[in-house]
C-alpha cells in the first residue's frame, strides 16, 4: 500500500524540480543583424544583464548596453 504512495510523491517531487530548477531560464535569446552577419544575444530578464555570442571565444558582456 505504501508503495504507490511513494512512487506518486517521487513523481511530483521531480516535476517539482524541474519545473523550479530547469524549465525557468532567467535568459530571453535574440539575434542581432550586425551587416550582414546575425549575432546571437543573451538578456537576463530579471537584471537586463546583455552578453553577445563571439565564435571562438565564447558569450562577452556587451559593452552597448545601458
């Protein structure tokens, strides 16, 4: 009897985590038209934080924001 009980409390304890933990990106991703060439951003919704993609190097501050 027991048995049943714990499986449905393990099952809403990981839906739990995932949906704490996992599925709320503080980041929106936009893509930028720099020229011709798209750059991909990164905002933080909660402090407006922005870092754009370099290839090679990795995600930058970017240094345009205010």
């Amino acid at each position: 009897m027991k048995k049943p009980i714990v499986w449905v409390a393990a099952v809403l304890l990981l839906l739990f985590a995932f949906s704490m933990l996992i599925y709320p990106t503080p980041y929106k991703y936009l893509q930028y038209m720099n020229g011709s060439s798209i750059t991909p951003l990164k905002v933080n919704t909660i402090t407006g934080h922005t870092q754009r993609y370099v290839q090679g190097v990795g995600w930058v501050d970017d240094t345009n924001t205010q």
